[in-house]
C-alpha cells in the first residue's frame, strides 16, 4: 500500500510539475505555426527524459550518491569542471525564463508589468526554498501543477481529427519555413530534456534514500509519469494548433496566446491560462534554484539538503539565494521570457551532450551501477535522440538567426 | 590502494558524518629507496583551482593571499583517517575544529544567521 501511494504521488508530481515556460512557450508556438507538425519532438523528447530520469534514480538507489557526486568522482574535476559549468549556466539562464514567466503570468492576472511582478516572484521562491521542506515543496506545487491539466480538458473539448493528430508523431521536412521548423524541434527539445530534471531527481532520490528496493517504483514513475506529463505537453500544441492557428495567431509573447483556452472556458480561460503559467513556472523555478544549489554543493562536497536548516549548510542555501537575485536581472531588463525561454532551450539542447554524455558512461560502469547497468535500448535511445537534436540544433540555429 | 581511482576527488566525511569537502589533493613522501607514502588528503579551493588550470590556480591563489594573507586549504592527515570507502571518513567533528568549515561558519554567522528562519525551521 505504501509502494501504491509513492508510485501514485510520483506520477502526480511527473504531471503537475511537467509543463513550465519553456514547454508551454515553445508548443503553443509550434501549434499555431505547424499545427500538429511539431508533435514528435514533444513524443522524442518525453521518451529520451522518462530513460534518462529512470537512469539518475536507478543510479542513486544502487550507489546512494547523486549523479553529480559520481561524475566528480569517476572523471575528476578538471574534467567534471565543463558539464558543471555547462549545467550552472543552462540552469540560470532558464531559471530567468521561469521567473519571467511566473512574472508574466501575474500580469496577465492582475495587470502590472514584468518588471513590477518579477522581485516578489522571486522572493516567493526564495521563501518557499528557505522555511519549508523538500516534500512540501515536491508534492504542493505537483498538486497545484495539476491545473495544467485544463489545456487537455479543452484538447477533449475541441475534439481534434486523431489521424491528423497522428500524423503529427512522425517526424517530416516541413513544406516551408523550414528554419523556424528546426528551430521549434531544438526549442521543444530543450524544453522536453532539461538536464536540471536529471540532476533534481537523483538529488531528491538521495534526500529521500532511496534502495535497491525502490527501483521498480522508480522506473514506473519514469516511464508512465513521464508519459502523462509528455501527453499535457502535447495538448498545448493540440490546442495552440485548433485555436490560434484559424486566428493566423503567431504567438510572439505569452499575452498573444493569453486568449488560447477562451473558446473552451470562456472568460475564466485567461486566469486558466495564467495560473497554468505561473504554477507551472513558479514550480519549475524552485526546482532549478535548489538544483544550482545541489551543483555547487556536490562539486565541491559541501554539505547539502532541502530539508535542513539553512544555518547547518549556509552555502547551499545561499548558493540559491545569490542565483533567484541574478535570475529577475532580465525580468528587470524587461527582456521578453518567450524570448528567453527560446534562447535557453536551444542553449539547453547544444549543451545537453556535455551533460549526458559522462552520465551515459557512468551507467555502463558495474563499479557503481552493480548489476543494474544499462541495457542497450537505453543506450542507443538516449543517444540517437541527443545526436538528434545538437544536429539540429546546429543546422538550425544559424539559420533562425540569419532569417531573423 | 589506486590514488586517482581511489582516493582523489572523494567526499570526506567527518565522524558526525557530516560532508565537510573533497580530497582536493594528496600529499605524498617520495623517497628513491621506498614506494611513496600518502600524508595526508587535502581539501580547499586553491587546491582544487590548481587542478582545474595551472593559470586559473595562480590566479585564485593570489586572490586567496591578497585577501586573508595565506593560503588555507585543509590537510587531513592519514592519522586522522577512519576508513576510505566511497567517501573519506575522518575522525574530526567539523564544528569544533576551528581550522575546518571556516566559510561555512563565516557565512553562518554573518549572513544566515541574521535571516528570519535561517537557524530553525
């Protein structure tokens, strides 16, 4: 009964604190400027994240050491220096995004500006980090997450063609704008496999001391957590695709898609829509923040955990502090978030092989795995869809950029 | 015992079990007559900047000197050791030797200290 309930409260956490900035921003614009196109990169991505999840929590449960604290271990630190800094700077830069989205959330509700809303989004993180417990944090804002469960309430209501809906999971060359295609594909990728997931999860499975024993729970919520969670992602480009795209909407900022849940909820889409923004950011906001944290503190050994005091890891809890203050810089700039959340999710993708790459080898080694190394399906999947995207990312970027 | 393999780059506990650092560096005594004998692990940041980059090592260690007027890593002599696993044990309590989590208790002190909330929860 116990094991039910952890594999049930997995699973809720894996939907709710699926979607966040970079997911709801790069699929509502693939949905009004592709429709169903751009499907398969959400389909891709969710099956190389549920594998690499599934990975950093069957590497805790066996060894009892967090991926980071291996990677140091196993490669040394003139080696581990590059994918901790790789990592330390895809997490900052998207925790900006997540900060302007919660703040561009708050103003689509309340009115404002980003720059007025994005200080006490900050200090709302910063607080939730600094007086209450890894749980509370983990399973209260997974609940609230499950708000964004309203884009696949309309998904069911405006009743897509399933063929066409299909047909989407397939990846092709699109017909035009072949640029923006690719650069979409790179975006929802990066948004899909985040790395931070990665490193929050196998910290969170030592904070909670995980065994051997939890392995079968752990591949469950992997894989059908995961799925669920792909699925949510999936209904925003369903959505974004039957009511922007009619409208000829192309989604510049996160208010030109305000009105995306309107034809399904009425007047009340608009604060459906915030709140699934702001949930969704907030969340993945606190988990980035405590995932710098774990970084440094696992680099350099220091003492770490969300659920002790801050005066016994003083570092750790000032390593999320000092990160929250330079993450609202560009809210405070008044730098678009859709446009940080593009440019951090393509960063993510090109700095994705540094990161995975030494967990890849780390997984095929018995001296920390045991008997639970990787299978081959797991390697050949997780590598073909990360060569998949840095190609991607490196034809299309450019491209983008020199179009643009 | 394989130093690199073993030794290097591994968590060091203290007997609280508390995560104090990472073996850094490693002192060894070399003497032409006999295999060479590890002293002692040694943790702090102008050890591990060294090992990072020569260049970026010369640097932290000039800021490190300019700012406290020496330099302060930690050595952890093999006497003190209590079992090397995957982690280093020491038979030290971090909170009261003086010489060790000296940062962390500075930062205690001063900074998290003084914020609501940051000595209990």
């Amino acid at each position: 009964m116990k094991g039910l309930l952890k594999i049930a409260l997995g699973i809720l956490t894996s939907v709710g604190g699926y979607l966040e900035a970079g997911s709801i921003g790069t699929a509502l614009q693939a949905g009004a400027a592709f429709r169903f196109a751009l499907l398969w990169p959400i389909a891709a991505g969710t099956v190389c994240i549920a594998f690499l999840v599934e990975m950093s929590g069957r590497l805790a449960a066996v060894s009892r050491h967090t991926m980071v604290d291996i990677m140091r271990k196993r490669f040394g630190v003139s080696f581990h220096i590059w994918p901790f800094v790789a990592q330390l700077v895809v997490d900052l830069f998207v925790l900006a995004s997540e900060i302007g989205g919660a703040a561009m959330a708050m103003q689509l509700a309340f009115g404002g500006s980003i720059r007025v809303w994005a200080l006490p989004m900050a200090v709302l993180v910063w607080a939730l980090l600094w007086f209450t417990s890894f749980a509370t944090i983990e399973n209260g804002v997974a609940t609230l997450g499950l708000v964004t469960l309203c884009f696949v309430v309309a998904t069911v209501q405006l009743g897509p063609d399933p063929h066409a809906v299909a047909s989407g999971l397939v990846p092709r060359l699109p017909v035009s704008n072949a640029a923006q295609y690719g650069y979409l594909a790179v975006g929802m990728l990066g948004a899909t496999i985040s790395p931070y997931l990665v490193t929050f999860y196998s910290s969170g499975a030592v904070e909670e001391k995980w065994s051997p024993k939890d392995l079968v729970a752990n591949r469950i919520v992997a894989g059908i957590g995961m799925s669920f969670g792909g699925m949510v992602s999936m209904s925003v480009v369903i959505v974004s695709a039957l009511v922007l795209a009619p409208q000829g909407i192309q989604p510049e900022s996160f208010k030109d898609a305000a009105g995306v849940l309107r034809p399904v909820f009425g007047a009340g889409g608009l604060y459906l829509f915030a709140a699934s923004l702001g949930v969704g950011c907030l969340g993945a906001a606190l988990e980035l923040a405590l995932d710098l944290s774990y970084l440094a503190a696992q680099t350099f050994g220091w003492e770490w955990g969300e659920d002790q005091e801050p005066s016994h890891e003083a570092r750790f809890a000032l390593t999320y502090t000092a990160a929250l203050v330079l993450a609202i810089v560009p809210s405070l700039l008044a730098i678009d978030p859709l446009k940080l959340t593009m440019a951090a999710m393509a960063f993510t993708v090109i700095a994705l092989p540094i990161v995975i790459g030494p967990l890849m080898v780390i997984m095929n080694d018995p001296e920390y795995l045991k008997t639970h190394t990787n299978g081959w399906i797991t390697n050949i999947a997780v590598t073909a869809i990360v060569v998949l995207g840095v190609i991607l990312a490196i034809v299309s970027i450019p491209l983008q950029f020199a179009g643009s | 015992m394989d130093l690199i393999r073993d030794l290097l780059d591994t968590r060091i506990l203290d007997k609280q079990g508390r995560r104090i650092g990472r073996v850094d560096g490693v002192w060894l005594r070399v003497d032409a007559r006999r295999p060479p004998r590890v002293l002692s692990a040694e943790a702090g940041l102008s050890t591990v900047s060294h090992r990072i980059h020569k260049s970026f090592g010369r640097l932290v260690r000039a800021w490190i000197v300019r700012r406290s007027g020496r330099l302060r890593a930690v050595k952890f002599p093999v006497t003190v050791w209590t079992k090397l696993d995957k982690d280093l044990h020491v038979g030290l309590d971090a909170e009261c030797q003086g010489q060790l989590l000296r940062f962390e208790k500075w930062l205690r002190r001063n900074i998290v200290n003084r914020i609501p909330g940051g000595g209990a929860r």
